[in-house]
C-alpha cells in the first residue's frame, strides 16, 4: 500500500495522516505513531485504516481511538470480530468505533468506582438473547484481557450496541429529516444553555449518534420503556441543566417525528446531553 503523509501524531499508536488524493485517515497499529512528526511518511499499511463516515470526522476518530489504550483497542476488536462470528455482524468501523468508546469509558468508570444502572436488561435478555449472550460474552473477555472489573450488567450495553448495528437502518428519504432533528436539538441546547456547541467535537458526535438511534427506534415503533430505576430523577439532582433540557428536547423531537417519545426515551436523552454538557462546560470551568 502506498504511504502516506502524517498530519498530527496522537500517540504511539494513533496518528492523522492524509493520502494522496487528500484523504485524511486515521492509522491505528502498535508504535505507528512513535518518533513521527507531522510531514514525515509512513506506510499506509502500518496499522488499521479508519476514514470519516457519516458519524465521525477523521480528527473524531483520532481522539476516540487515541483516548483509548492499545489493549482496548484490541479488545473492541475481539469483541466486533466475536459478534460477525455469532451474529453475522460486518466487521467495520460502524460497530467497532462505539463499541471502543464505551468500553474505555467502562473502564474509566469501573477505576474510578462509579456504577450506573442498565434499566433495559431485562428487555435485551428476553427480546434479543443472541445479542445478550454476545454481550455477556464480551463483558467477560474485557474482563480478563485488562484485568479490570466492570459492572456486572454492562453486558446490557454491549448487546445494546450489537442490537443498533443489526437493526439500526435509516433509509435516504429519511436523511435530511434526520439532519433536520439533530440541527434543531443542538439549537434548542445552545439557546437553553447560553452557549456554543462545536458540532464537530466528539461530544456532539455521540449526541448525534444518539439522536440517530432514537429515530430508528422511534420509526420502528420501539421506544425504550418500563425503565424500573428513576434516571430522570437522578439527573435532576445531579445535572438539573441536562434533565431541563431533555424534557424540552423530547418535545422538539416528538413533534418533529409525529410521535411523542416516552419517558425512558427522555431519560436516555437526558444522560446524553449530561455528558455533552460536561465537554461544554470544561473550557469555561478552566
């Protein structure tokens, strides 16, 4: 394979390099990066290829896959490689990118001792036993392969993930509706909290991922329901901001789709702008 050029070094083992069409791309490979500078070639081979895509730019890539170790990098790949096996799920950056992301923020949270609750495991247990027990699978690799210990029911996410790559599907009549719901979420964010979001920061990104599965899971006439812990509740008391904007968000949306969301589908939406509202926030509290 051709080289390329490197544009910015992340880490040893991540670095922004761009083709010679002007493709920016991200190689992910041990010591990729390691006594690179920005100008210098490198193998285009050196390390797995990761390209923008309709979710993420390729400066989003990097910092997701540089915020990560190699060895969970590693893992998330046995993890996607374990799910095309069981599941017939394709191996691509579509599946193995979020699965990344939530598995080395499992293991920040898991160090740092905090638990979250998973309101839906009874649901993907009894409805989707094919992706639970891939979950459970994967739950017990990352486990052993980093020797951490992450929640007992993170599983649920794992499966959670699996269930959006094999049923999330938006067709294109759908696309600028879809484009249209996220711009009017991030106004109504920007207008309620008094600031910017930089829609191409990896915070929006997730939002954006998260608003996406939403409509699927509203198009499909499958809201999330029957959560037994109070989320919303909690969020009030922990990120009263967040939990106001939610509620407002459920209203935009719903009348967007023709369809009001359920209080579990607010709740989720709550978390999500909590974590957005966390990167928000971290340049003014500097």
């Amino acid at each position: 394979m051709a080289p390329v050029t490197v544009k910015k070094v992340y880490n040893n083992n991540v670095v922004l390099a761009v083709e010679d069409d002007g493709t920016d791309i991200v190689l992910l490979g041990k010591g990729v990066g390691f006594g690179r500078k920005p100008g210098d070639s490198v193998d285009g081979s050196a390390g797995q290829r990761f390209i923008s895509d309709a979710t993420y730019r390729a400066t989003h890539l990097a910092e997701m896959l540089a915020g990560a170790t190699w060895e969970q990098a590693s893992v998330a790949q046995r993890i996607v490689d374990l799910a095309h096996q069981r599941l017939g799920i394709t191996v691509s950056q579509a599946i193995l990118l979020p699965v990344l992301d939530h598995l080395s923020f499992a293991v920040r949270r898991a160090e740092a001792g905090l638990e979250i609750d998973f309101p839906l495991k009874w649901e993907v247990a009894q409805v989707y036993p094919e992706e639970a027990a891939v979950g459970r699978r994967a739950l017990a690799i990352a486990n052993h392969a980093l020797g951490v210990r992450l929640q007992s029911d993170e599983w649920v996410a794992f499966a959670l993930h699996l269930i959006n790559q094999r049923w999330a599907r938006v067709d294109l009549e759908g696309a600028p509706r879809l484009t249209d719901v996220i711009e009017a979420a991030f106004v109504e964010l920007e207008r309620r909290w008094g600031t910017p979001v930089d829609r191409a920061s990896m915070g929006a990104a997730r939002f954006a991922t998260h608003l996406r599965y939403l409509m699927v899971r509203v198009s499909e006439d499958r809201q999330l329901t029957d959560t037994p812990m109070d989320i919303m509740g909690a969020m009030r008391l922990s990120q009263p901001s967040a939990a106001e904007a939610a509620e407002r968000l459920g209203v935009v949306v719903g009348e967007r789709l023709g369809r009001s969301l359920t209080a579990e589908e607010v709740a989720y939406l709550a978390l999500h702008a909590g974590r957005l509202l966390n990167e928000v926030d971290a340049p003014r509290a500097g």
